[in-house]
C-alpha cells in the first residue's frame, strides 16, 4: 500500500502552483536584482512583487518584510538584532521566551544569556497552554526588553496568548516577537491586529520551498544586522536575494491564508475523529494538551508502556511517516523539552507527534491508526 505522510509539521511537499511561479526565476530571469540593468531590473520587479504579496498575506506594509533563508534565521536576527539594538544604552536587556519555545528561539535565547548580552527570564506553560502572565509582566518592566514567544507549538499545537502577549509588552514599552512558523495558515494571523513588533514565518512549513522565510519588522523597530557586507534587505539581511525562493515564499503564503478557514475545518475534522478512535483504543493513551487551544493540524499523543523509538520505527515500518516531536531535535537523546515542560521528565508514555496536512485523508488516518495498533500488538507479544 502506498506510504502515509503525516509529518506536515516537520516540512511539505511544496504544491504546484508554487513551482509554476518560481520556475521563470529558476532560469529564464536570472539577473541579480541589485544590478542596474534590464535583467537585474527583471529580477527586481518580481523581488518587491514577492515581498508585497507576502505582506498582504499578514497584513503587513510592503517595506516591513524581509526576506530570509528560513524560520531559524528569521528568528535568531529578530532576537539577536533586537538585544543588540536594546544594548545601544549600556543596559543589559531582559529576554523573556517560554519554556516551550523552538530551539531557534530557546538556543539563540540561552546563548545570549551565557555571554551576558541579556537577563533571561524563562516562562512556563501549562499543559492547558497558561502561561505566567504575572511573571512575564514583572519581567518586562526591568529596563529595556524583548519578549519572544511562539503563535503556535511545533510539537503540541498548543496556541499560546500572543495577542494578549503582544499588547502587555507594548504597554511595558517592551518589543514583542513571535515565531508563527506554525501559526500562518492555521491560525488568524493580521500583524495590523496584534502589535507585535516582529513576526517569523517559513515557506516549507507552506508548501513552499526550503530556505525560505520571511520576517516581518514593525516600523519604528530597531535591529541590528547580524552579518554584514552589502546592502540587500536594507542592510539587516545582506547578500544577492534568492528571487525565485521569495516568490514561492509569497506565493505559498498567500495560497495558506486564502484557504486558511477551509482547510482549517477540514483538517479539524479529521483530527477531532483520529484521537477519538486512538483513546478509545488504546488504554491510558494522551492527547498532549487537549484542555488547551490548538492549531487543527498537529495531534500530540502519548501512549504508554512502549519506547519512544520502537514506536516511530515500528511505524516507519508499517509505511507511516510521523515523528517524535520536533525535526530539528530529531537527533537527541535527551527527550523532548515541550514534553518535559507540560508533563514532567519522566511522565512514562512514548510521545508521536502525528502532523496533518492538504494530502491528508481520513482514510490515511484510518490506516495509521491501524498500524499503531500492530506495532503495539508485537511489543506487548515480544
């Protein structure tokens, strides 16, 4: 039987409409938009074209978006340029982030307090998706101050509070960041109604391409570039554009966004019915923050009395494609941090994250299921 893809939320495949509009940039207009010429003024055209479709997308200005190569060098220049950019005063800033966050964000974020360029303040999360509102307030008002908190977890799905985050960071006078590289095309995302300051996206969590990303800067906010050596992307992100990589970024943003309320309830469905059927046939089995608002696209299940490991390979076996939690950690043995954060070190169950997306179909889920069951028929006999 063909294979089963539910690993969205890791990466995408990226749709046709995507490829359609890249492919002129992929050899016919191939000029560097920082040149003067017809072919550099080609290239140009289709670069700030790219960058007014994708500010429409978040309801942003034209001139707030850059271009960037991915959600991780969108979120460590908005975190590592802001603090450079507070730190202009003599004061160390205050850094806040949540517990829970991406390790773009915790690993910028703890490597900024290791050098002293900041006074950190980590935040827990309930599994219920509450966070230390009191906490964080106090923090912010601790001289200058940058908050960064995620829109949406890439392990749980989990929505956390940005709008309500992003409003008592601007009345502390603090800038406020979010990565909603899980957010954009799943949840409301409108940067004209929640005031954040900063704003990471990525085109392969879209259906775009890879290396691909934006990050969307307020204006009047201050950054401060992290490398350094042309002009591009006023200065804060130089180097020669990828042209064809920031119009399937814009493309694909677009098209998540246009189809956000239809696909969201879509996919909703499709969940809602798989954890139903998963805890009524497993015994003890969790859904990772079930009392708390989530994105419709990521399921988060622990079940117990089987390795973590012998799970996934089981499935991988079984011709199912899932994960443990985040990609970018896939390599670790040290367990997942998100997991840790909202259940404890040593909470006994082997966690899949199950990531839901445009191909899915509800028979996909049928057979996943399935499939988890035959994997834990044969520990259990083994």
């Amino acid at each position: 039987m063909d294979p089963i893809y539910l690993d969205c939320a890791a990466t995408t495949p990226m749709r046709e409409e995507v490829q359609e509009a890249m492919a002129p940039y992929l050899s016919g207009v191939f000029g560097n938009p920082s040149s003067m010429h017809s072919w550099g003024r080609a290239a140009a055209g289709a670069l700030e074209d790219a960058r007014a479709e994708a500010a429409a997308a978040i309801g942003a200005k034209h001139s707030e978006v850059y271009f960037v190569r991915g959600g991780t060098e969108s979120d460590n220049i908005a975190l590592q340029g802001a603090c450079q950019a507070l730190s202009v005063t003599g004061a160390v800033p205050a850094l806040v982030v949540s517990v829970i966050e991406h390790s773009a964000v915790r690993e910028a974020s703890q490597h900024l307090a290791d050098v002293g360029r900041v006074r950190l303040t980590v935040l827990e999360v309930a599994a219920d998706g509450s966070i230390d509102l009191d906490r964080a307030r106090e923090a912010l008002t601790r001289g200058p101050a940058l908050m960064s908190v995620m829109w949406v977890n890439n392990e749980t799905g989990i929505v956390l509070p940005v709008p309500e985050l992003a409003s008592m960071a601007g009345e502390a006078g603090a800038m406020m960041h979010t990565d909603a590289v899980q957010a954009v095309g799943k949840v409301p995302v409108d940067v004209r109604e929640v005031p954040v300051a900063m704003l990471s996206a990525s085109g392969h969590k879209l259906y775009g391409p890879k290396s691909t990303g934006i990050l969307f800067v307020r204006s009047g906010t201050r950054l401060s570039p992290l490398i350094h050596g042309g002009g591009q992307e006023r200065s804060l992100r130089p180097g020669t554009q990828d042209v064809a990589g920031a119009v399937g970024m814009a493309r694909a943003l677009r098209l998540a966004v246009e189809e956000r309320d239809t696909e969201v309830a879509r996919v909703r469905t499709l969940r809602e019915a798989f954890e139903s059927q998963l805890l009524a046939a497993i015994p003890r089995a969790r859904v990772s923050g079930s009392g708390a608002v989530r994105a419709p696209h990521i399921s988060h299940v622990g079940i117990p009395d089987v390795p973590g490991d012998t799970l996934l390979m089981g499935l991988d076996m079984e011709g199912v494609a899932a994960s443990g939690g985040s990609a970018c950690s896939s390599g670790s043995h040290s367990g997942s941090h998100v997991v840790a954060a909202l259940y404890g070190p040593d909470d006994g169950h082997a966690h899949v994250r199950f990531s839901l997306g445009r191909m899915t179909q509800p028979r996909d889920l049928d057979r996943a299921l399935a499939a988890v069951l035959r994997v834990l028929d044969r520990v259990v006999a083994a």
